[in-house]
C-alpha cells in the first residue's frame, strides 16, 4: 500500500513527538517499508545544535535511537534553511518529492484560532503533495 514513510521530527521537541514517532515506526514494521525522518536546521547556531554538521549528527543519532527502540529501516536527512519559519512547507514538499515519499506521519497540536486563519504545515503538505498525510494527535493534548 505504502512504500516510503517521511517523518518531519523537531530534534527541540521531540518530547512532544511520541506517539507520531510510534505511528510511523509501527507503519514502517507493518508495511516493511522505510522512514527517512527529517530535520530542518539552520546555518545559524540554535538551540539544537551550533551548526548544521552538528546538527546532522544530532538526527543521525536520534534516528539510530528509533531504529533500536522499534526495529524498522530508516535514515536521517537534514534540510538547512536560511529561515525555516517561511521556508519549511516549501522544503518539506521539496524531500517528500525527492524521496518518492507516499505517507507523512507527522506530529500535530489541538487547532487554536490561528489555524483558522493560517493553515498549519500538515494542512499545506496536504493541498500541495500527492503524497497522504497522517497527522497523530499527541495522547495527552
């Protein structure tokens, strides 16, 4: 049914990310298909990583973590943007497009009155990708 899983992860919240993260290793198991988890850091030095190399091994390690903890394939890959609060729908369409991805399993939050006015980053994957999206709804939100 699938054949590729992309997982956008937040490296500074990925305390929020559990049960998206548990999805899309579950979906990756089920389907014996891989996860390429996503990261978006900057040239900048943030509060993840001082540059993008760092940052790079900061998701290679996280994504290496994920493999242990739920026995799926799956890879890293960092996206470096200039300024991801404008460039990210863009650069997420752009790897789901490189990669052949067919399903987005990623994190959300409860809609607040602002996602009535600005569609959230799930909701723009969803109008401008061919690929489905799965936003999972964290347990306790």
């Amino acid at each position: 049914m699938f054949t590729h899983i992309l997982a956008p992860v937040d490296l500074a919240h990925v305390e929020r990310l559990g049960r998206a993260l548990e999805v899309a290793a579950d979906l990756a198991r089920h389907y014996d298909i891989p996860v390429t988890y996503v990261g978006v850091t900057t040239p900048q030095p943030g509060t993840v990583a001082h540059n993008p190399e760092e940052f790079a091994r900061k998701l290679d390690s996280f994504v290496a973590g994920q493999t242990e903890e739920f026995g799926h394939v799956a890879q890293a890959r960092t996206i470096n943007c200039h300024d991801p609060a404008v460039e990210l729908d863009h650069a997420l369409l752009k790897v789901v497009k490189d990669l052949a991805a067919d399903l987005v399993v990623m994190g959300s939050h409860v809609p607040g009155w602002r996602d009535y006015v600005s569609p959230s980053h799930g909701g723009k994957l969803a109008l401008h990708s061919h690929a489905s999206i799965m936003l999972v709804r964290d347990h306790d939100r």
